[in-house]
C-alpha cells in the first residue's frame, strides 16, 4: 500500500499539491466542507466533506492518513475568527493518525526590511501577520514535543492558474483578458518576489514525501523579484496589448474598507507593496534541485488558465 496523502483545503494550493502527488502516483484525499470538487483537482482524488474546525470530523475524514497538508484559508476578513479552529482540527488529525504534518504558510510574520529567508527575524507588521506567527509557533511547538512530526512551507503572494484572490490575481489578469486596467495595489513600483502556484505546489509535495524534511522552515522557490508594473509590462506582451494599469493608494483602500470588509482587512498589509519585499528561497532550491518556474512562463500559463477558465 501507497501512503495516503490527505489535504485539508481545496483552494489553488490544495489543488496544486494534489496534481504533485498524483504525479508522483501517490493516492491522494481531498477534504473541504462541501465535498465538491474544484475543477482543477484530480479527477482520481479522493474527495470528503468535513469541518476542519471540528475536530471529531477533521479526525474521521483523516483517517489512516500518512501525511497531512494544512492547505486550509478561510475569507481574508474572517482570520481572525476562524483560522486558529482550522489549524487547531488538522493538528488534531494528525496527532490522532499519527500522520506527518505539512504546514502551508506565508511570510507575514517576517521583518521584510531585508530579504526574506528561513532564519529571518519574526517581527510581524499586522495582526495577520501577528497570527501567523501564533500559528506557526503552534506547529512546531506541537513537533518539539513529539506529538507530531511536522514541517513548514512558506511562500509569497500566489500567482498562477487557479489564483484569483491574490494582489497578483483577477485584478491583474482577469481585468487584462477583459480589456480592462489592471488594478495593483500601493504602489506599481517596489520589487516585490511572487511565489507561481504550481511551484508552490510542487515545493509541498517534495516536503511531505522528504522525511528529512521534518522540523525545519522551508521557503519555496521564488524567481527573481519583479515590480507590480513589471508583472502587468510581461502579461500584456503576452496578450499583444499596451501596458495600462491604476494604482490602488492606501488611502483608497482604506476608504474602500468602509464598504467592503476584505479591502478592510487588507489595508494592514500594504506596505508589502509600498515598500520593497524581497525573498530569498536558496534553501530549498539548493536541498531539492528544484529552480523556480520563470515569471515568463508562469505568467503565459496563467493568461492560457484566464482565458480558458474565466468568463468575460
């Protein structure tokens, strides 16, 4: 027997993942709250409907798992309230399983005053970032103790196939292919390292078939950093049109935030894009000989998904 894989969530990361580890032609389980499967998940995936944040439902859908990935993200405004139930029921899986944990997890927590890398101070700038960090702790105070065996991977904002609700998302390319301004947030030009979500993907599997993986940090691979600007420049060469984009300032996301509670929740992280935010992911592309997808390309694949994928 194969060991079995099992993701909570079903988002672009969870379905990335997913396409990984059938590749590498290991059974794979899906679990989200409604059962249903998005159209970019394995059709031979396995898919089962709990409540990651009950945790005798979390436990049960689990079962005889070999490696869990936490893939879960509930709506930007809602973290608060959420996101630590979620964590809190895979966790509570896997210990019951005695399944090996991988930890799907971004870089807010980090001081990006320099370039990000594992070992990089943990000086959260935001309460999500502040959260984060709670979480992160969590998970590798749980290994620490032994009641799992877990491992990290963090990355950057998403772009890629499937990714919509990204700084680097239906803005950018849905708005492009529609023929209109693509919207970037802060500021369009401060360097800023953009994590493709098949590597992402990728970089998740690599780690949750790696025992050797087990009690570290690890950054996926990230190309070299582009601004905002520079990112709509490629896609619109791609779609053979004139670059035009608009600048969403703080100030106007923070008016936004009156009327729309994910802009509210995302104004504490703007200065991601007002300021540079750079990574540097040398660790695992050197432990794993996996370089990261080339924006050019990452960008082509996302326009081919938008096209294809996104009506107009």
């Amino acid at each position: 027997m194969s060991e079995l894989h099992v993701i909570f969530g079903t988002g672009p990361v969870g379905c990335w993942t997913a396409r990984a580890l059938r590749e590498m032609e290991l059974p794979v389980r899906a679990i989200n709250r409604s059962g249903n499967r998005p159209d970019l998940m394995p059709t031979d995936v396995e898919m089962v409907a709990a409540d990651a944040a009950d945790s005798k439902q979390a436990i049960r859908a689990a079962g005889e798992a070999s490696v869990i990935y936490q893939a879960l993200n509930p709506p930007y405004h809602l973290w608060q309230q959420l996101f630590p139930g979620l964590q809190a029921g895979a966790l509570a899986a896997a210990k019951a399983v005695g399944a090996r944990y991988v930890s799907i997890e971004n870089l807010y927590m980090y001081d990006s005053s320099e370039p990000i890398m594992e070992d990089t101070a943990i000086r959260p700038q935001s309460k999500k970032g502040a959260l984060r960090a709670k979480m992160a702790d969590e998970v590798m105070e749980a290994h620490q103790r032994a009641e799992i065996q877990a491992t990290a991977l963090r990355s950057s904002d998403y772009y890629g196939p499937g990714v919509l609700g990204s700084a680097m998302g239906e803005m950018i390319f849905g708005n492009l292919i529609a023929g209109k301004k693509a919207q970037v947030s802060g500021a369009s030009d401060m360097p800023h390292s953009w994590a493709y979500i098949e590597d992402v993907g990728q970089a998740a599997a690599i780690l949750g078939t790696h025992k050797e993986s087990l009690g570290q940090i690890w950054i996926a691979p990230h190309a070299p950093a582009l601004t905002q600007g520079q990112m709509v420049e490629s896609a619109c060469q791609v779609l053979g049109i004139e670059p035009h984009l608009t600048v969403i300032s703080p100030m106007m996301m923070r008016l936004a935030g009156l009327f729309i509670p994910s802009a509210r929740a995302s104004f504490e992280m703007m200065y991601e894009f007002t300021e540079p935010f750079l990574v540097n992911s040398r660790k695992f592309t050197e432990t794993f000989q996996m370089d990261a997808t080339p924006v050019s390309d990452g960008i082509k694949n996302t326009i081919d998904w938008y096209r294809a994928n996104v009506s107009h």
